[in-house]
C-alpha cells in the first residue's frame, strides 16, 4: 500500500511539473509582453515642431475610361484666400512634383484606420517648400560637407559643384487620393496604385503642356521650358509605389528621374500576410536590379544603356522611434548601385539629427525643411526645370542631407586608427598631399583695428573660455610626443568668422613671412556641424550661464599634421561677431593617445549590468574623446547612460562652503560642457545624442547574433570635458530590450513556429484587448499585426473569426 501511495504521488508530482513550467513560461512570457506595451504605448517625446500650413486642393480632371474612378489626382495651393481654380492652373509652370500616399493613408491628411501603418501629410512638405521659395536659399555655413565617395561616383567635378545661392523656380505638388487603401496588406491594391500613379504622371505632364497653350493663345509672354519628368515623393507603402511606377511597362521614358521616400520599406513588405504582396516586391526589385545592368543581346553585343541610369533614390528612415518600418527594410542595398542611391537615417541628417515616429516624419518641421530645400536646390538655374546630370542630382542630395560626419565606421576608425608618423621623423617642407578642405572665404575677415595675441600653451589640452581675438600657438613636436599624435578640437563658434585652424611649418605672424617653399595650411573646413542640444538656460537673472554645448568637431591625425611644426587655434574678437553671439563661448582642444580612451564592454557586463551596477570614473584630465565598444549590438540591448559630474577643479573653493553636492553639479555645469554620444550602426548608419546626462542609448539595428563580427556590433564615440571628473554608470534598459525584441524577432518565430506562434497570438489578444482598444478606438494596432507576422491569411481570419464578437 505505501509503494502504491508513493508511485501515485510520484505520478501526480511528474504530471504536475510540466504544468508548472507552462505556467512560468506564460507568466515569463507575460511579463516580457507588458514590458513591451509599455514601452510602445508611452508617449514618445522626439523633439519635432510642428508645421503649420493653409491648404487648398485643386482637383484635376480626370478622363473618362481610366482604369480606377474612385482615385483623384489634386494640386495643392498654400494660401488661406479663395482662388479661381481654372486660372490657378492655367498658370501652372513651376517643377511638378507627386505626393504618394501609403497604407491607409489620404491625399491631405492623415487618416485613422483599423490598421494605420502609413499615414501621410503632404501640405506640410508643400507649404514649407513654398517659404522656402519665397525665402530664399539657406544661409552658407564653412562647415565640411559631405561630398560623394569614389564608390558612389564622386570625382573633382561633380563634388566641387556649388549649391544655389537663390532658387530659379518653384515646386508645385501633385498628390493622388487613394481612397485610404490598405496597400500594405494586398499585392493586388499595390499593383492597381501603381497603375493610378502611372496614369498620374502622365496627366501632370500633360496638364503643363494644356496650361502653356492656353497662356500661348491669349497672347502671354511665356518663359522657361515645359518639364519633362516629375519629382516623386513617397511616404512608406507609397515609395514602394514610387519605385514601381518607375518600371511600370506603360509609363513614358524618361518621366521620372528623382524619387525621394520616407519610411518606405523596399527590401521587403514589413508584414506578409499573402503570398501576392511578396511576389509584387520580388518582381519589381528583380526589375530594378536589371534596370541598372547595361543592355545586351544573348551573344553580348551591346545594345543601350541601363534602363534606370537616369534615375536617382534617397530613402529617409525616421530611425529607432519609427516602430513600424524598420530601417532594415528601409535599405536600398542589393536593389539601387552607390552611384544611384543611398539610405540615410533622420538621426543624422543635416539640421535634423532627431528619430521620429512613422507618422511624424511626414511633418517634422526640421526634416520637412531640409527636404523641402534640398528639392528646390535641385532645379537648374538656366532652364528652371531639375538637373539632367544623374551625379549632380546625386551629390546635391549628399551635400543637403548628409551631414558632414562619416555615415559609417570608417570616420570612426580615421579618428582611432590612423598611420601614426613619428615626429621625430617629420621634415618641415612644403606639403603637396590632396587635401579635401580649402581656406576660409576672402570676404569673411575680422577686423583689422583688433590685432590678434600670441598665446603659448604648454598644456596639452586648451581651454578657450572667451572670443578675446587671441591666437593660440601649440607646438606639434612637443605637445604630440608620447604617442598623443591625434589632436580633438570641439567648440560652439562658427567657422571662419568665429573660430580659424592653421598648420604652421614653422612661427611668424603671417603667412607671408614664411620663407619661399613654405606654407601655411588652413583646415577651419575640416570641422564637422555636430547638434548643439538645447541652448544653455541662465540660472539666476544676471547670472552665468551653463556651459554651451559643442556644435563642431575637428579632428586632426598624424598623417595630416605631417609636415608641419605648430597648430595655431584663432579666435574672433567678440566685437567683430555680427548677428547675435553666443551666450556663453566654449573651445577645448586637445593631443591625445587613442588608446588610453578604449573602452570595451563584454556580454557578460551587459547582461549583468541590469542586477550588478559598475560604475566607471573618468577622472580629470581625462581624454577628450572615448571609444566605448559594446560586444552585443545597442539594437538589441539598449542601455541606460547616467552621467553625474563629481568634480570640475573647484574642490575647496569658498563657493562650496555652505554647499554641497548641488552645488557642486551647479558650478560644474558652468565650467563643463555637456557630453555627446555618437552611435555607428551598419545598418541605420550614424545615431548622436547630445545633453547626455542620462540617456538610453539605442540604435536601429538588424538582430544581434553570437557570431557577429565586430562591424557588427556598436561602437559609440563620447566626447566628455577633460576639466570634469565623471561618474558614469550603465545598465541594460529591461523596456526598451524587451519592445525592440519583440519587434524584431517575432515575425521570424512566426515564420518558422506558426502553432506556437498562434497559440501566444491568441493570448496576447485575450490578455491585452482592454488595452490595444481604448473608448473604442485602436490604440496600438501594430504590436498586434507584427505578432501573427507571417501567419497564413486562413490563420489569421481564424483567430479573428474567434474574437470578432467581442469587438
């Protein structure tokens, strides 16, 4: 009896472990998934301004017999006035440029849906395109511009070409009503869109051709050509469409030349539910690729050129807040050649630098500004209608939307890993080495009533606290010894009229007093614009200030010191500064060891860091620059940066007498300024984080894996104020891992584990309906959809089937 008791027990007991590790595994799978919603749910603070516009939709007559009625086409008029439709477009003549909407979207605004994944707004693009117009080009900064690399096709010629000083035309925007079609759903909405668009196209141009002959017949003068191609701007599932158009069939040779999209997914479709949507996206990037080779005959014998070789692509990402396209899917690689096109993300674009959710990206101001200009600077002056040349249109588009910082790793790796030369090896002669950089303008001088001081510095860190017209004299030889080859400079004064960099073979006040075969190197051009952040508040009325951020980056190695014995730092004198000046003026330079700023953080550290805090320290006189190299990529695990300032060299000061800590932080930040990030992706590019007290450092990346290579993984460069002592602490952010886990990896259970994936699909839904649907309104539809990722449509009409009642 007792051995039939015990073996009852011991089959009670192994029948009840199995179900104790389900319910574990679904409490853990709960608690992972709550931890997601509430880090998708909580509002997203991206720092965008609002645009604010006065819109007017002008219909355009469509022919009878067009494949698809319930479509329009509209123009689109900035002004709060009523005006004569018939005669508005009569005098249409600017460069024609059509707004695709995407996924649920509408031809003027944005439009709630069942499954909102793309949503558009094309009147803040077109209003700001025409203040811009009516405003003129943008102010020259001398800060280095990106030029297009070798690879891309980038030669003197094409780099060298100079943007507009002022706009000869301007844009008119075109935008279809799509009827708020769900494209991202079915290939066969996509195909009959892209028909539309074509259609579109060739009725824009058309419409020009009608408005110049009715202004031909009542006797108007008539200036500038008809336009012979039209401008396509896509948002999501509409670049896609912008890009089918391109290789539809029917559409007329050479009618579409620049395409720009937004959050357009082009590798694939961001969820797959039929068959016909992924078939669609494979035909047409199959069509792209062939459309860049050189056509031949079946025995090699050339033919023509390319099909696509008159067309160029940018594709914007919004970045790591845009849940629902991701940057991956965002890249043109494999589909589009360097010397045609390139993805950049919003974090590190040129006056942008911020991530922006799928919907915002459409009127961020500070995106949609510098788009809008970026257009306008691609029309050519003498015929008023977009540049012909393919490389030009290419290389506006890098210089107006790259920022002059390195996309890549291979700035990073210029700044750490340069040939190290010797000093002691160095002749002083002439240099005749290519430089990328040029002097400054002879029109932007300072005044010649406030001579400039020689100031020696014996340190090898400079600190300029005031623009005291002084020049400041730092010898190479000395100052680079001990392997501090590499020389950092970070300031907030502009460059050329705030701030000049020279390379001195030898001393003397002006370059004319240099022997013959001697000569002095400007490199003000090399600085980069970095984000300033928020500008620094006054604490007290008639107080100081908080230090100013750094808004530019100079960074000088050996082989580009090479040659030369001094380096001389200029500052402006205050009077000569027109405009308003900074508040406060900071400059610090310095010679340092790259080596002694590695930092490297292994998988173990990051895994532990959430339960086992290691603070770091960063005493003073630390380096400039620091290289933090992360072993398991910041998509995948975000972390949480704390940066505190323990002490700036006021320890002991009368000041601190009846203080304490604040205090401390207080004075700290008056000396110091504020520390800034930079993150490398290979997939997203280049992320900056400015202000960086306490941050999450995160990263738009592909999935981690164990077997990544190191180019891989991120690598975050950290400029922090060698006067200040630091203590910074870092810890794995359990939200933002979790959301970016689930968004990442889920469609690709789902592909491979469809019954388990069902099974967790339908209680996420039981457990969390009360709050995707808030008042009656679905509040993050999205979470939902990219969890039955890759299910079967039977599937999915199954679990809705199941629940529909309860909606």
């Amino acid at each position: 009896m007792e051995s039939e008791r015990r073996n009852s027990n011991d089959s009670r007991m192994q029948g009840f472990r199995p179900s104790l590790r389900a319910v574990v595994l679904i409490i853990a799978l709960l608690w992972v998934v709550v931890v997601t919603l509430y880090g998708l749910l909580k509002p997203i603070s991206n720092g965008c301004v609002m645009t604010y516009m006065y819109p007017t939709y002008i219909p355009i007559s469509i022919a009878e017999g067009v494949l698809s009625a319930k479509y329009g086409l509209y123009l689109y008029h900035e002004g709060w006035r009523n005006i004569d439709f018939k005669e508005h477009l009569k005098n249409l003549k600017g460069v024609p440029v059509l707004f695709i909407p995407g996924n649920g979207g509408s031809y003027k605004q944005a439009r709630s849906s069942f499954l909102p994944l793309l949503l558009v707004l094309v009147r803040s693009l077109a209003a700001e395109s025409e203040r811009a117009y009516q405003g003129g080009a943008l102010e020259h900064t001398f800060y280095r511009e990106a030029y297009l690399t070798s690879e891309e096709g980038g030669n003197a010629d094409v780099n060298d070409f100079q943007l507009p000083n002022q706009y000869a035309n301007r844009l008119d925007w075109f935008s279809v009503d799509l009827e708020g079609e769900h494209s991202a759903m079915d290939g066969r909405i996509l195909e009959e869109h892209t028909e539309y668009v074509v259609y579109a196209i060739h009725r824009i141009l058309d419409q020009y051709k009608e408005s110049h002959d009715a202004r031909e017949r009542e006797g108007a003068a008539i200036t500038g050509s008809l336009p012979k191609s039209v401008i396509l701007i896509g948002h999501s599932m509409g670049g896609f469409v912008a890009r089918a158009a391109t290789v539809h069939p029917h559409l007329r040779k050479s009618t579409v030349e620049t395409i720009l999209t937004l959050s357009s997914p082009h590798q694939s479709p961001p969820v797959a539910l039929q068959p016909s949507l992924g078939h669609y996206y494979e035909s047409i990037n199959q069509e792209w690729r062939q459309g860049y080779d050189v056509q031949t005959t079946q025995t090699g014998e050339y033919v023509s050129s390319p099909k696509l070789s008159h067309v160029v692509i940018v594709s914007i990402s919004g970045g790591y807040n845009d849940y629902q396209v991701r940057s991956k899917l965002e890249s043109l690689d494999g589909i589009v050649p360097p010397t045609h096109g390139f993805m950049i993300s919003s974090t590190s674009m040129k006056n942008v630098w911020l991530s922006m959710e799928h919907q915002a990206i459409c009127w961020c101001n500070q995106l949609v500004v510098q788009v809008s200009h970026t257009l306008l600077s691609l029309i050519d002056s003498r015929r008023g209608q977009p540049l012909s040349d393919t490389q030009k249109r290419l290389a506006i588009l890098s210089k107006m939307l790259r920022s002059g910082i390195q996309q890549s790793f291979k700035w990073r790796s210029q700044l750490f890993w340069s040939t190290r030369v010797p000093f002691k090896d160095v002749k002083y002669t002439a240099v005749s080495q290519d430089h990328t950089f040029s002097d400054c303008p002879s029109g932007v001088h300072w005044s010649d009533d406030v001579p400039e001081r020689d100031l020696y510095i014996q340190k090898k860190t400079v600190n300029i606290l005031a623009m005291d017209g002084s020049r400041r004299w730092l010898d190479i030889l000395e100052l680079g010894s001990n392997g501090k080859s590499h020389f950092i400079f970070v300031t907030n004064l502009a460059p050329c009229s705030g701030v000049r960099v020279h390379l001195w073979p030898q001393k003397g006040n002006l370059p004319s007093d240099l022997p013959p075969g001697k000569s002095v190197l400007e490199v003000t051009s090399k600085m980069v614009q970095i984000p300033a952040g928020q500008a620094p508040r006054q604490i007290e009325p008639g107080s100081q200030t908080e230090q100013a951020s750094p808004s530019a980056l100079l960074h000088l190695g050996p082989e580009e010191m090479h040659g030369f014995r001094y380096l001389t730092i200029s500052v402006a004198p205050h009077t000569t500064i027109s405009g308003s000046p900074p508040t406060t003026s900071m400059a610090i330079g310095q010679f340092f060891n790259p080596d002694e700023g590695e930092i490297e953080f292994s998988p173990i550290s990051m895994l532990s860091s959430r339960h086992f805090h290691e603070d770091i320290f960063f005493k003073e006189d630390h380096p400039l620059a620091f290289n933090l190299s992360f072993a398991i990529n910041l998509g995948l695990l975000p972390v949480t940066f704390s940066l505190k300032t323990t002490s700036c060299g006021i320890k002991g000061s009368w000041l601190l007498d009846e203080g304490g800590d604040m205090d401390n932080t207080k004075l700290c930040k008056q000396r110091c300024f504020p520390p800034v990030a930079f993150a490398w992706d290979p997939t997203s590019g280049l992320h900056i984080f400015p202000n960086l007290y306490s941050e999450t450092l995160v990263v738009d990346s592909s999935p981690a894996l164990w077997t990544s290579t190191g180019a891989e993984k991120t690598v975050v460069l950290l400029l922090l104020d060698p006067h200040c002592s630091y203590k910074a602490s870092l810890a794995v952010s359990v939200t933002k891992a979790a959301s970016r886990y689930l968004l990442l990896y889920c469609p690709k259970v789902a592909t491979t584990e469809r019954k388990f994936f069902l099974f967790v699909s339908s209680v996420l839904y039981e457990s969390f309906i009360q709050i995707l649907f808030i008042e009656g309104k679905l509040m993050a539809p999205t979470i939902y959809i990219y969890l039955v990722g890759s299910i079967s449509v039977k599937s999915f009409r199954f679990i809705i089937s199941l629940h529909l009642p309860k909606l």
